[in-house]
C-alpha cells in the first residue's frame, strides 16, 4: 500500500522556535517488509523536538518531518496487523529520520505496543518521551524496591512525574523537590512529601525525613542547578540519575563520592532505536493495564492541528507544562 501522507516538514535550522517556518508538505509513503504503515492518531511535541529544529542536535538531519511520539491504527503490515491500535517512541524517529508529525508513518513491527482500550489516542501518544526516559532511567539505576527512598529533583515535570509514578508503583517512597512552593500535580500510587527548595535545604530535609540515611535513588531531571543537593541526599551506595543539564560542568567532592559508594547514572533516550524504545515500552505496559500508571491529562488547548505546528512548538518552547499534541485529522 502506498498512501499521500501530509507532513510537517522542517527544511532547516533556525535560531529559536519563534523563528521556525514548518510546512505542510505531501509525499508518498509506503512500508518496508519488516515495518507497519500507521495512520496517525495523533503525535505529542517534547522538547527534544525544539531542540533538534533549533540546531541543538547536530545529528539531526534537514529536511525532515519532526515528531518521536504517536499513537494510531495500522493499515498495512503482515498478516495479523491490519487494524490493531498502537503507540510508540523513539530516539530517531523525527531526528535523524522522518518522524511521527503527519498523517501516516512507516516503523518497524517491533518498536510499536498495543494501545491499553482505556486510553485515548492524545493520552497513549503523551506517553513516549517521559515514560521512556524514566524508566530507562530506574532500569538502569536498579528498579527501586518497596521500602527504599526514590528523591525526585523537579517532580511537577512530565518526566518526574513519570518516574514517581513507577518508583511508586514498584512500592518505593517518593520524596520531590520543586522550586517553589507547590504541592505534586501528577498521579502517585502512594503520598508523595514535598520539599520546596526555595526555602529549605534539600539535602538536610532528605535526611530528617530518611531518619538520616538518604535516598536510594535521586532522579535529577534538571541537572547541574540541583546537582550538588542530589549528591548530598544520596544513602551509602545510593544512585543518582541524569537526564538534562543547564552548565555542562559541575564540581563534587570525589571523596564522599567514592566513600559512599555512589553511582551516576546517565540517560539519552535518543541512543535509542525505535526497537529499543519499544521494548522499554512493553515493560510499562501492565502498569497501565493495572491503573498503577496513568497517562498525562491532556487538555483540549493543548491540542493543535498539523497546520498549527509552529504553535504546538512555540507552547513547548515556552515551558509549558500541558502536554501538547498534534492530531493530524
């Protein structure tokens, strides 16, 4: 089957999202034997996918559709396939090959997951980037176990959400940090202690409310401003996650470092393949199933047509906190 599939296309790098220029181009897409063809529900916008348009990426190729996450039907694939809902990420998707903001895309059968019946296709589309990082994330640092203290350094975002939402579906106590005095938006599977560093020092609180011995695990989402607080959190062998940074460069004290045993973990999740990000997918999928995992609300403001990509990307680029989606219909 070969079908037109309308595209966003972004021809190349701009200096900011105010300045992109995406249109909506036309090409004829068909299958290869191993892949499925996927009319397009819908497709979330992440930062990542700011970044690569604004020249962040240098791997990211140009022209190119953009988009990494999405949800849909399949209409052409091997015998079994055709008209089975699906969702999907990816670390090359929208990257360094066309991505998911269109009406149509060709993926590998492996990289896509059944679509839980109870989810919309905007909630089963908001899932990829976020899920997949945290998960990744707590796959590598070890998955927390009940009775052990995941520490949560900017928790009101979509992907310390996503990690406190599995670290407290595996049993683990949540502790999140946020910037300003504001309790946790996002769904939890047991209460979730807020400390708002504005006003308190992480690290002494964390040990008041560990009894002194830290966190098992610290999922820094933002990087290097909470670096410091995160390495003094940690328990004897705790690790810390990193996902982001703002300064490139920090300064830790390798004595309490290796004294304490300490782990650092790594992640980025466009390492990874649209297979890979499948697999990691699968894992979290009896989560939703259970309903100890819950996708991002997804407001209807938030929800922009193809020919509005520009402002899906502008909302992102400006730090918005709703999950935006594009709905190609």
């Amino acid at each position: 089957m070969t079908v037109q599939a309308r595209c966003v296309r972004l021809s190349a790098k701009v200096a900011d999202a105010a300045s992109l220029a995406p249109v909506i181009e036309t090409h004829a897409l068909s299958r290869a034997e191993n892949e499925l063809l996927i009319e397009v529900k819908a497709a979330a916008v992440n930062p990542s996918d700011v970044k690569a348009a604004t020249g962040l990426m240098p791997y990211a190729v140009f022209p190119r559709t953009s988009g990494r996450d999405y949800a849909g039907v399949v209409i052409d694939g091997p015998q079994g396939w055709t008209g089975r809902e699906v969702f999907g990420s990816s670390g090359d998707l929208g990257i360094r090959r066309d991505g998911t903001h269109a009406t149509h895309l060709a993926v590998e059968a492996d990289a896509v997951v059944e679509k839980p019946t109870s989810l919309s296709w905007e909630e089963a589309a908001g899932i990829g980037v976020p899920f997949v990082t945290a998960m990744e994330g707590l796959r590598r640092a070890g998955i927390p176990k009940a009775g052990e203290t995941v520490l949560v350094m900017g928790v009101n975002g979509k992907v310390g959400q996503a990690a406190t939402q599995i670290a407290s579906w595996h049993g683990a106590r949540v502790i999140g940090v946020v910037r300003r005095s504001e309790p946790y938006e996002g769904h939890a599977n047991s209460k979730v202690e807020v400390v708002d560093a504005s006003t308190t020092e992480v690290a002494t609180r964390v040990r008041e409310l560990t009894g002194g011995k830290g966190a098992d695990i610290v999922f820094n989402t933002v990087g290097d401003p909470y670096f410091e607080a995160a390495h003094k959190s940690l328990a004897l062998r705790g690790r810390q996650i990193l996902i982001a940074a703002v300064d490139r460069i920090v300064q830790f004290n390798i004595l309490e470092f290796y004294r304490g045993q300490h782990t650092y973990v790594g992640i980025d999740t466009l390492g990874l393949s649209s297979i890979a990000t499948g697999a990691v997918l699968r894992e979290l999928g009896p989560g939703f199933a259970s309903g100890h995992l819950k996708p991002f609300p997804i407001k209807p403001n938030a929800i922009y047509p193809l020919q509005q990509a520009k402002a899906a990307f502008v909302a992102v680029a400006g730090s918005s906190r709703d999950r935006v989606i594009l709905r190609p219909a």
